[in-house]
C-alpha cells in the first residue's frame, strides 16, 4: 500500500513544477517579445534625422521595456553635463506632461546613485531605500511604489539612466523584470550614441562649410 503523505508530497511536487514550466514559458514568451521589437528597432537605427525621429524612436524603446517588465510608468534621463543634472527627456506614464524636461541633480535619489555607481537598482519598496528621496513624486502628484533603474553606458560613459516605477502585478519586480530592462537600455544607450555622433559630424559640416 502507498503512503498517502508520499502521494501528497507527489502531487505537490508535481504542481511545483507545472507552476515552475508555467514561469518559465511566460518569460520565455517575454523575452522573445523584447528580442524581436529590439531587432525591428535597430533595422530602422540609420532613419531618423531629426531630433523628433530620434524621440519617437526613445519613446518605442522606453514602451518596450514597459511591456516587457509589465509596467505603465518609466522614463528615460538623460545627462546634462554642462549643469550636471538628470533631465527626463521621454517619459510614458500618468504624470507624461509634467515630468517630461524636469531636472534633478545628477546624484541625487536612486536614479543619481545608478549613475554615479554606473550600477542598476531593483527596489522593491522605495520608503525602505535610503536612496530615495520624494521630492519629483511631491512635485508632479505621483505615488511611486516600487522602481528599477538602469544605467545607460555606451564605451564606460554613463549618458544616463533608464527607470521604471511601479509593477502592475500584485508581485514586485524581480530579476528577471531588471534583466529585460539591461537588453532595453542597451539598445537606448547605442541609439544615443549614434545620435550624439550623427549630431557632430552635423556640426563639424556646418563649421567646414562657414570656413569655405
């Protein structure tokens, strides 16, 4: 006869790993989905001439990590160095008008502290970060819950800081979620690049040509 506790302990093994191969599959599915809008992006890399192209460009980059990590608030900061200040150049969200070209110290909050430390941030619970600081949420009318923050480097120079607030699932963010946000500030921190030289090179025409 079969112990009845080894057939319970079966079954929830079982469902252990029916629950496990689910996550699995889900992000899988997820990571797939970030892979293949990144690809689609990077096709179309060489398009854009203008400072709105390249912003309708950032704002599809900064959607994809949202829906990757299944999140409706983010945005992009990037450095000012010349005021050495954080400023949110592209932002999806409630609040979109209001924190769009808003400034912050460049090592200021957790946002500040990725920059400077050139690490990422995954916090579960800001009001346990001593990190934090409340002043934009006050600023705009936000509650922020829950955030992750990456860097975005391109040759070891940090250009800014990508960051996404508050988990819509009842679960908060985990590494998974902050791992599909690194592959999405990659690809952010290569377009920046390409801008800022497309931009010089723009510039040093205009000199040649005012020298001619």
């Amino acid at each position: 006869m079969v112990d009845p506790q080894l057939l319970r302990n079966l079954k929830e093994e079982s469902a252990d790993l029916k629950r496990e191969n689910s996550n699995l599959k889900e992000e899988n599915s997820r990571l797939w989905n970030v892979i293949h809008a990144l690809n689609e992006l990077q096709c179309n890399l060489q398009i854009f001439s203008t400072s709105s192209d390249l912003l309708e460009m950032v704002m599809n980059i900064l959607t994809i990590a949202l829906e990757a990590v299944e999140s409706e608030n983010g945005s992009i900061l990037l450095l000012d160095e010349e005021s050495d200040e954080l400023v949110f150049v592209a932002v999806v969200g409630v609040r979109q008008e209001e924190l769009t070209d808003y400034r912050i110290p460049a090592g200021a909050g957790i946002a500040g502290w990725v920059k400077t430390h050139k690490k990422s941030a995954l916090v579960p619970d800001v009001k346990k970060d001593d990190r934090w600081i409340s002043v934009v949420d006050q600023s705009i009318g936000f509650h922020t819950r829950s955030l992750m923050a990456v860097p975005l480097i391109l040759e070891d120079r940090v250009m800014g800081v990508m960051e996404v607030v508050n988990s819509m699932p009842e679960d908060h963010f985990n590494e998974t979620d902050l791992s599909l946000l690194l592959l999405v500030a990659r690809l952010a921190s290569f377009v920046f690049g390409c801008a800022e030289e497309a931009l010089n090179k723009s510039d040093n025409t205009v000199n040649e040509n005012n020298l001619n």
